[in-house]
C-alpha cells in the first residue's frame, strides 16, 4: 500500500474509534481468514453480576459471600468486581486478607480472618484435589443458562457455589452476523467452562468453541491454526489475552481492557465493541483493494 493510503485509512479509522497500529498490521489484517474472540469482556460485558449463592456445607450463604467477596478484593478479575459488588449490594461486611494469591485462568485463594479460603473453577478444584462430582446437576443447570459458576472451598472443604452472569454486548449479535457474512470463520476462545461457552456461543450462532482453555492454551490455538495455513486474527481485553494478542498475525484489543492487550495488538477498538472489528475489515480491504 502506499503511504498515503495507509495514512487515509488509518485516520479513517481512528475517527471511527479503530486505531491502527501501522501499515503491516493493516495489510496482514486484509488476509485474515480466521478470528478467535475472548468471551468473558469481547462478547460479553464483561461485567458480570453476582447471581447465585449455594451453601453446599456448614457454612450459610451469607458467610460464604462474605468469605468469597473479601477474597476477591485482591482480585482484578470481573469475576472478583462480581463478587466484591454483590457482597455490598447485600449489605455483608468484608473481612481483611493475608497470603492473596492468583492462579491465572484458574482463582483465587488466599487467608480470610485467619480461615483458607479458595475460589475458582473446575481447574482450581483440581489442583486441590477437592472432588465435585457429586453437584454436578446443580452445576450444570446454572451452566445451561450461560452463568459462569465458581468454588468457594473453606479449610480444604467445598463449601459453596457462586454464580454469576455477564450480558452479551448489545452490538455482539450484528457484529459477528456480519463478520461470518464478511467470510471470517469464527471461533470463541475462553477459559471458562464448555457448558456456559456453549450456551453463550449458540446465541450468537458461532459454532466452533474452545472452553476451559487458559492464556497459554490461546496461544497454542493460534499454533494449531498457523500450522494448517489460517492467517489468524484474535480479539482479547484481558492481561491474559496478551500472550495470544502477540501470537496472532493480527491481535485485536478492546480498548476497554488492560493496557498490556493494547500493547500487545495491532489494532486497538477504542469502544470495545465488535463492530470496530467490521469496520477495521472495511478499511483493509478497501485500502488494499486500492493497492493491487
Ligand atoms: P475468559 O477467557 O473468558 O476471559 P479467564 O481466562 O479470565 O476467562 O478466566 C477463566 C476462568 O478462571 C473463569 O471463568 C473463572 O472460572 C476462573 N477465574 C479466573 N479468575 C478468577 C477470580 N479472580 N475468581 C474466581 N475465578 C476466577
Ligand atoms: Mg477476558
């Protein structure tokens, strides 16, 4: 491309919200034929709100908030602000934390007034060697409506549930009707679990879903997918995202997200919506259309 087309479109697209980091990340974003969207914060809000609390032991509900919400204050997850702000909306005094430590992708755990607590998924569990099995029914009904469920485990015991559930985007839905039109084979890469992935993916008819992935894993995606020849682009706002992001031949971050997944991209979409993501295809495609 020329110079002077590649400065038209990218000042196009910073007015419309797209910023593009250069000419390569412009022209690499023309031959993409593949795009793998993060769930929790891309398609989704990404601010969840506290909907369940299950007492499964000798500790009540509101204990069990109280424990899992003081916990997660040493989060930045927005599965923590969740947490944090449904402890608050229900009026649950916090307790102080020592010994906060975070497994990426996985929970949280850490000492409440002098009790261990951890929090996180089916992959934390089994770290712990704490079995889970025998609530699986429970679990997977809360899955089934797309809410995003956790453990709380108090003194090596399971001890509780909590959910919580993050809207879709209003934008998503059109956003990604028009990218599967546009021709890009679309695939959701979270770390959460395959029943809530799935509920979230089918309705928005994407069809290819990878679940229960963590940050490396979306990396390793990447890999898999290079190694059959797809040019891939990936959209991610979190700190986990960036490995990915750097891995992509184009990485797409919400500019709503952490700043490292807007170091780490190509092209940063300043309204965190996906319809940048449309335009940005507009814009490459027409720009190289200029150029061949
Ligand atoms: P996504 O790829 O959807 O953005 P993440 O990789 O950020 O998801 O998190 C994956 C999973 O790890 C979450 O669905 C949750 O089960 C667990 N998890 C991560 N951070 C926390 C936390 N602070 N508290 C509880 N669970 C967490
Ligand atoms: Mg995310």
């Amino acid at each position: 491309a020329t110079p002077m087309s590649i400065m038209i479109a990218t000042g196009r697209g910073a007015h419309e919200g797209v910023l593009i980091k250069d000419a390569e990340a412009l022209e690499r974003f023309s031959k993409v034929d593949t795009l793998i969207v993060d769930k929790t914060g891309t398609l989704t809000e990404g601010k969840p709100r506290l909907t369940d609390v299950v007492a499964l032991g000798d500790v009540v509900e509101d204990d069990l908030l109280r424990l899992a919400a003081s916990l997660e204050r040493g989060s930045e997850h927005p599965l923590a602000a969740a947490i944090v702000a449904g402890a608050q909306e229900r009026g649950i005094a916090l307790l102080d934390i020592t010994g906060f430590d975070a497994a990426t992708g996985k929970g949280v755990r850490g000492n409440v007034g002098g009790t261990a607590v951890a929090l996180g998924n089916a992959a934390m569990m089994a770290d712990l060697g704490i079995d889970v099995a025998a609530h699986d029914a429970q679990l997977q009904s809360l899955r089934d409506k797309g809410k995003t469920v956790m453990f709380v485990v108090v003194d090596q015991r399971l001890a509780g549930l909590v959910a919580v559930a993050d809207r879709i985007k209003p934008t998503t839905a059109a956003a990604i009707k028009a990218l599967h039109a546009s021709g890009l084979k679309i695939i959701m890469a979270t770390g959460d679990n395959e029943r809530t992935a799935r509920s979230v993916a089918k309705s928005l008819g994407i069809d290819d879903v990878r679940a229960d992935i963590l940050p490396e894993g979306k990396k390793a995606l990447i890999d898999e997918l290079h190694a059959r020849g797809a040019v891939v682009a990936m959209a991610g706002d979190g700190i986990n995202d960036a490995p990915a992001l750097a891995a992509a031949d184009v990485g797409i971050a919400m500019g709503t997200g952490a700043d490292v997944a807007m170091e780490s991209a190509g092209i940063t979409l300043v309204k965190g919506d996906l319809n940048g993501i449309v335009r940005a295809r507009r814009l490459a495609e027409a720009t190289m259309r200029n150029i061949r």
